[in-house]
C-alpha cells in the first residue's frame, strides 16, 4: 500500500513525500504546526454528539487536551480553543442541517410509477425532483440514461446481526427511497468522455478483464462483483479473504499512481525551464480524475490532500506536516458532507493514511542492511491494517491471515496497470496497443486474487464498544511503544489484559438464546445454549442471485460469534428453507447435517453433495430421536418415518425444544391438521409453521400448545403470507405476535 501523497521526483524513497512527518521534523529540531488535528477532531466530536453519540464526549474532550497541549503559547492556545469551538458549533449545525434535509421523494412513497435519470451504476439520479434513488434489484446495465418501473418504499434498515444497514448507508449517499421490483424499461449507455473513457477499458479485453479494470479504474464494481472464477467462489468474496478488496474501492493508491506516473513522464517530457508548469497540471489532472471517479469520500480525502501538498510545493512553502493536511482534508470533507463520518470507506481512509505515517519508524526496526524501499514495503501494509483493524473485523467479520503476501503480489501489478489503464482509457476505442499489455496484467491480478482468497481467514464477530476501547487502548500503548514514551513490556501487557477483557465475559456466562433470524420470506433459526449450536434452515429464494445463505446467514453467524455449528438441520428440500445452507457449510464448520426424507431434490442434493466434500456425517432423523445437552433437551417430533408424503410440507422435520422452565417448537412448513398429531403440549413460544399461511396453526393446536409469544418468519411474497384469519386466531387466542418482516431479527433469551 503506498502513500498517497508520492511524488517519486521529490521523495527520497519514503512514504509521505512532500509531507514532513513528526518524527522528520522532531529530528531537525522543529515542531510541527499540526493546529488543524484538534480543530478536527472538535468537528468530529461535534457531529457524533449531533447524530446522539455519546463517543462526541470524549472526542471533544480529547480536541481540547491536545489545543491546549499543541498551542505554543497563551494566545496560541486561546486562537486554538477558538477556532474549535468554532468547527464544533459549525459541525453540529451541519450535521443537523444534513439530517433533517427535506424529503423529495415522500409523496411518492408506496406508489407504483416509472422514473427516469442518469443511473452511475449505483443509482439512480433524478432531475425532477432532484433526488437519488437506489434500485433493487439493481440492473445489469452500464451507467447511462436509464428508465425504469418500481414501487417505491423506504429501504430497510439492519435487521440481522451483523448485516448491512441499507437504509442509513443510503442515508450517507443521500438517498432516502427505494424503488422495489425494478424492471427497465429503456436504457441508454452513456456518452462523452466517460462513455470514451469505458470503451478503452473494453476493446480486445475479455468480460473479465473489462469488469475488472472498471472497478479498479472506475469503482464501478457491479460487473465484477457478478463474476465467478471456475470453481464457483465468487471475486468479490474473493477479494475480501485475499485482503485486497480495497483495490476495488478507489482510494488513496489509485491517487498515488496517477500522481507518480504523470509525475515521472512530465519530468522526462517538460523543459526545465518550465518545470514550474508541472504542479498547475498535475493539479488539474487531480480535478479531471476526481471528477471522473465520483467523490466518494475515500478519493476526495486522497485528492484533498494530494492537492494540498502539490498547491504547497507549486507556491515555494515547501514539505507539509502530514497529519495537519490530514486533519484540514477532514474539516473540509465533513463540512461538506458530514454523514461522511459514519461511511466505512471515510474511516479506512483516514485510518490507514495514520497507520502508514509510522511506517518509517517501524522500518527502522528492520536490520539497516536491507534497502530501504524493501523495509517500506513489508511494514507498510502491516502498518495500515493495524490501524484499521477493528475496523475491518467490525464491518467484515474476517481478517485475512495471508493478507500482506497478497498485497505484496497485488503492489506490483497494480504499480503498472493503474496508469495503463488510465491511458486506456484516455484513448477510448484506440487503445488496443495498451490493452494488449492491460489484459494480461488484469489476469495476473485475478489470479493472484484466486490463489489468495482461498487462503484461511479470521473469523470475527461485531465489535463491541467495549472491544473498540479496549483496542484504542492498546494503540495508544503502541504508538508510544513506538515514540519510546513506554518500555516494550507495557505492550504485551495491555494486549493481554485487553484480550481477557474482551474474551472472558463470554466463557464465565455463554450466551442462552434462540435467533429467529430475517432472511426475507424464508426460514432460519439459531439455537444457542451452552454446548450446543444448532442452526435449524438457512434460508434461500428460487428467484434471482441473491445468495441468502452467504450474505445474510454467515453474516449474521459471524456477528454473534458462532464460529462452528454442531447440528444443521435441513427441515425439508423447499429452497427458501434449505437454498442457504450450502453456502454456510462451506463457510462454517459444521459438526452433523439432520435430514428428514431423502429425495431427488437439486437443493437437497446440493447440500448432501456439499456435506460429502466436507465429511460432514448425514443423519435422517425420525420421531422420537432426541439429543440432551443439559438442561436442555431437544426431541424430534416429526416426520414419523414409515411413509412419506408426496408434499414435502408434510414431511418436515418438527423439532421441540424444552428446559425446566421453558418449551418451544421449531415445526417447519408442517401444516394443520398434521400439527396435531405431534403431541408438543404446551409452549411458551412458538415458531409457526409455513410463514403463518392459512394451512398453519389451527384452533385446537394453539388451545393444545396454549402459546404467549408466536414468530412468524416471513417477508415481501405473492403467498399473502401471513394469512389474516391465521393472525386473527392468534390474536383471539391472546399471542403476541413478532414477525421478521416488522421487527427483523428476533433474539429471544433461554431462562
């Protein structure tokens, strides 16, 4: 990973170049003016403390600390204070002003209409009114002019542990409704310089090859994200283990390239006497480059700061103090968009940029006999994954292990296909000759990204407050470690009181719960007791590709910290109940698969082929089969096992799972009248069959199991589940009712 700041004509083969790091400048004997850190950290503070987090508190309380501590005296410390106190009214005014925007789109919630604009590939860009809308399904087609027809409703937030939320990320880029059932009508690929731009990264390439210098030149990462290597694993899963899914997201590197790329032929091209006419031009490139890519909040950090220090050499004031041009790109970011701030590729940015300024000291560390630029090297992505660590854990759920060998391979590739693909794409349709080279760089890319993503990962679950301050803990050790503040001792120290902290909670109480997850009009559920995990279906959907049980089940697994499962059960070969379990399988450890009827099914087949590659053991399970794991005991109610009926509903397999103060029961898609020849007896909460359809809990069951609490796990379908006389019989018969589709997940507690 390099800087991105490098101007290799200026830099003397570190990182950084053109910025003066504190270590550099306490080294000469200078301090460094780093007055814009506190000034943005106030504004940070200010806007978590708008949004209702309480981290603003601290954040605020750290700005004032280091104002008072940085400002060189009584009147410096005073301008200081000043001017955050100033940024922090300033940036919970605009966090305010940001959130309560005006909704363009409200009249239109909840109708059926066709809506025109210009889709980028993300979304859809209305002129009248003048609002985003995202699209789901998302279409296939390249950015243009795009027509398209919908309902349009309210995104859904995150309703799974661990999974996306849509609606607040939305919220960042601005958009506030989603058009469901999108069906285009007209589309038109767009024209210009960047319709030029995307045919050079297309001509005499293969789909592959174009998808994926599109992403990596462009960002646009929809095609590549569709692809699969032979194998079936799918690139982008791909590049996530392989650790270099920051290829695809443009950031600071892309940035860094450009730079020293133009940099390096403007050297060889311009006279000296008009050597000054570089920094006008590179400038300008930076501009033309932002204004190609977007401004994402990751490539408007990197052209902020790239701009800053190129303005700074091109006026004669010489290097800059790296974390004062870190922390002026920050004011100027979130003042211009403040939800910028909770943006995920926001944060990496800044993040890895602080981790890659201590690259130099850390290298220093390595034996002097090794040249410099391969020291740089090998510290450098340590350095910024460190830094951005819980991070990545928190959002991903997985750190890969081979993560710097990978980007180790990847640097050298991407050092020569980043600018060849800009220049691709500059000579549009005439970029044949460079695409000769270009495809079989972007080959090479790939097949470093197969090779690496099937290395082994760490899996993880969500980050708790708790663990992120016990991390910032161990930085801050770090850090001074590193300044030598702190004996090296201390470090070991904190990552093992900071590991116990956080590991030890969850060993002296293991989590007692079942978690009705919501994975849409389907069925999983997650049994947790102390011994035991059991997953009971794993969702699916015979429409689309949407994979259910690999970005929405395993998600939501790894969040809660399950890194194995003892005992899936696939209750019956319906897709939206067993589709997803495949995908989890080859995820996740699985210790048995339970089965009911054996059939010819291709979903079933799947799985069992799946269970067969892994050796995982494959029991059919009958009535009366039973498992206890103290206190608990878990008893097979169904099918019975001597015949076998033609609809799959009616051999599913029923579950109950009973305490000494608790009863519940899983019963699949069993319908009524078959549920009262189960025996379950009386529940405290029960699962209802089938969605709730009309076929499910009839009035003798609920007087037999006499339930408080129903879940129905359902979601947007044409079945009309629930039906209304099953929520009619519920309601008369005093149940309270949760369903998926209204609440989400539910995570009910074992007593």
């Amino acid at each position: 990973m390099t800087a991105p700041w490098l101007t290799p004509d200026l830099a003397q083969g570190a990182p950084g170049a053109g910025i003066k790091s504190p270590a550099q400048a306490a080294a000469r004997g200078w301090t460094p003016p780093v007055y814009p850190v506190p000034a943005a950290l106030s504004l940070i503070g200010a806007v978590l403390l708008g949004f209702g987090s309480p981290w603003g508190l601290p954040v605020l309380a750290l700005a004032l600390l280091l104002a008072v501590w940085t400002g060189r005296n009584l009147l410096g410390r005073a301008g200081l204070l000043g001017a955050c106190a100033l940024l922090a009214l300033l940036g919970f005014w605009r966090e305010g002003q940001w959130w309560n925007a005006p909704d363009r789109l409200a009249p239109w919630i909840g109708a059926t209409l066709t809506l025109s604009g210009y889709w980028d590939g993300q979304l859809l860009h209305l002129s009248d009114p003048d609002a985003p809308v995202a699209l789901a399904p998302k279409p296939l087609t390249p950015p243009g002019q795009l027509s398209v027809r919908g309902s349009l409703v309210r995104p859904d937030g995150r309703r799974i542990p661990g999974g996306f939320d849509a609606a607040f990320w939305l919220r960042i880029q601005g958009v506030r409704a989603v058009l469901v059932g999108a069906e285009v009508r007209r589309s038109q690929a767009e024209g210009g310089v960047r319709g030029w731009f995307r045919q050079g990264l297309s001509v005499n390439l293969s789909a592959q090859q174009s998808a994926l210098l599109r992403a990596v030149e462009l960002g646009e990462r929809g095609d590549i994200t569709q692809a699969q290597f032979s194998d079936g694993l799918n690139v982008r899963d791909a590049f996530t283990r392989a650790g270099l899914a920051h290829l695809m997201a443009l950031s600071g590197q892309n940035v860094a390239l450009l730079v020293a790329a133009l940099t390096w032929l403007l050297a060889r091209v311009l006279p000296l006497r008009l050597s000054w006419v570089r920094y006008p031009l590179l400038l300008a490139a930076l501009l033309g480059f932002w204004w190609l890519v977007g401004g994402s909040p990751s490539i408007t950090r990197a052209v902020l700061m790239g701009g800053l220090v190129l303005a700074s050499l091109w006026l004669g004031r010489g290097q800059l103090d790296l974390y004062g041009v870190l922390g002026l790109s920050a004011i100027a970011s979130l003042l211009y968009q403040p939800g910028w701030l909770f943006d995920v590729g926001f944060q990496l940015s800044f993040l890895a940029v602080i981790g890659l300024s201590f690259s130099g000291r850390v290298a220093a560390l390595l034996p002097a006999a090794w040249p410099l630029w391969l020291r740089l090297a090998l510290v450098a992505t340590p350095c910024a994954e460190l830094a951005t660590l819980p991070i990545v854990l928190h959002t991903f759920g997985q750190w890969p292990l081979l993560g710097l060998l990978s980007n180790l391979a990847a640097a050298a590739i991407m050092a020569v296909l980043v600018p060849l693909g800009y220049l691709a794409g500059l000579l549009g349709p005439l970029a044949a000759p460079v695409n000769a080279l270009l495809g079989p760089l972007a080959s090479a890319l790939l097949k470093v990204v197969e090779v690496f993503g099937h290395a082994p990962v760490l899996s993880w679950g969500t980050v708790s407050p708790a663990g992120f301050a016990t991390y910032a803990v161990f930085a801050a050790a770090l850090v001074l470690t590193l300044l030598r503040r702190l004996p090296l001792w201390v470090l070991p120290l904190c990552a093992l009181i900071g590991g116990l902290a956080t590991a030890l909670p969850s060993r002296l109480r293991p989590a007692g719960e079942i978690v009705y997850l919501d994975v849409g009009q389907g069925d999983s559920t997650l049994i947790r007791i102390p011994g035991l995990n059991m997953l009971i279906d794993g969702g699916g959907t015979p429409r689309g590709d949407y994979d259910v049980g690999a970005r929405t089940v395993l998600p939501a697994l790894r969040a809660l910290n399950v890194r194995s499962i003892d005992i899936m059960v696939a209750t019956h070969a319906d897709a939206d109940h067993i589709e997803g379990l495949t995908s989890v399988m080859r995820g996740i450890r699985v210790g048995e698969l339970w089965i009911g009827q054996r059939k010819d099914d291709p979903n079933l087949g799947m799985l069992l082929r799946s269970a067969q590659e892994r050796g995982v053991p494959v029991r059919q399970v009958t009535r009366g089969d039973s498992l206890a794991v103290p206190p608990a005991l878990l008893t097979v109610l169904w099918p019975p096992g001597d015949t076998w009926s033609g609809a799959d509903n009616d051999n599913s397999v029923v579950i109950r799972l009973e305490t000494p103060t608790f009863r519940t029961a899983f019963l699949g898609d069993l319908p009524d009248p078959l549920e009262g020849q189960l025996g379950v007896g009386p529940l405290d909460v029960l699962k209802t069959a089938h969605h709730g359809s009309r076929f499910s809990s009839g009035d003798a069951f609920l007087k037999e199991t006499q339930p408080k609490n129903a879940i129905i796990s359902v979601g947007r379908n044409s079945y009309g589940h629930p039906n209304p006389q099953v929520l009619e019989r519920l309601q008369a018969a005093g149940v309270k009712v949760w369903r998926t589709d209204e609440v989400g997940t539910v995570r009910w507690p074992l007593p």
